[in-house]
C-alpha cells in the first residue's frame, strides 16, 4: 500500500527526507480524516485495539523506553514505513515521549543528535522532549 498523509494533518511532522509522521496523544480524541496505516504507541500500558497495525513498547510517562534495543528496532521500522505509508507515533500527552522518538526519528533521517530535539520543536511542537533525560536519550541515539 502506498499512501501519504495529506500534508494539512494536524501534528504532522515533516522529516528532511520529506517522508511525513504524525504524532499525537491518545488522550485526546482521534483527530479526523485519515488514519494510520502504521503506529508505534509508547505507553506505561498496553493501549486499546485500533483499526490499523500497530506496535505498543512499554515507556512509562517521563522516563526512557524500557528496552531500548526494542525501541530502536520499532523506530526503524517507522522510518521505513514511513516512506510509503501513514505512520503516527503516539504517547499519552503527545509532547514527551513521542517528541522523544520523533526527535530520534528525525536522527534516523539524517538530523544530527545535537540538533534533533530543537528541530523537533520548530516542526511539531515547541514542548516536545519534556526531560532532560529525554534530551540526552535523543543526543546519544542511536
């Protein structure tokens, strides 16, 4: 399946390749429009069941992903998918934890370490990367 968000997607983020990633918190309503055809969930707990293929990896709310070994392989797989399909990352909040793996993603594609977690709040949100252990997590990715 080839198909791309439609760039006026609220949370998009957009990575230097061009490829495009949605990310948003679970506790909020499912925005309108289009769905993902790939998410990764980062939660505490397992979420509920969606209408699409999804992968959950347990990272409780503040902290880093507990098997970061894990995390990588997952990330990985969402920057490739990403290429062709609609990928959305996701946490609890929206802002930490997957401004945390956004900003990794955008390492994946190219953004120096050092640069990811600011480039990551001027194209998705400007709270992203909530701990300061997120930053250095994002620093030294991968």
């Amino acid at each position: 399946m080839t198909a791309s968000w439609d760039p006026t997607t609220p949370g998009l983020l957009r990575l230097p390749s061009g490829r495009l990633v949605r990310g948003r918190g679970l506790r909020r309503p499912l925005p309108p429009g289009q769905e993902p055809s790939f998410a990764l969930y980062l939660r505490g707990r397992r979420p509920p069941p969606v209408r699409w293929e999804a992968r959950w990896l347990r990272w409780p709310d503040f902290w880093l992903p507990s098997d970061r070994a894990a995390f990588e392989k997952a990330l990985g797989e969402a920057w490739e998918r990403a290429g062709a399909e609609r990928v959305e990352i996701a946490c609890g909040g929206g802002y930490g934890r997957t401004g945390t793996a956004l900003a990794c993603l955008a390492v994946l594609d190219g953004v120096p370490g050092r640069e990811a977690v600011a480039y990551v709040r001027e194209h998705y949100a400007a709270r992203a990367v909530e701990t300061p252990w997120q930053r250095r997590f994002v620093g030294a990715f991968p």
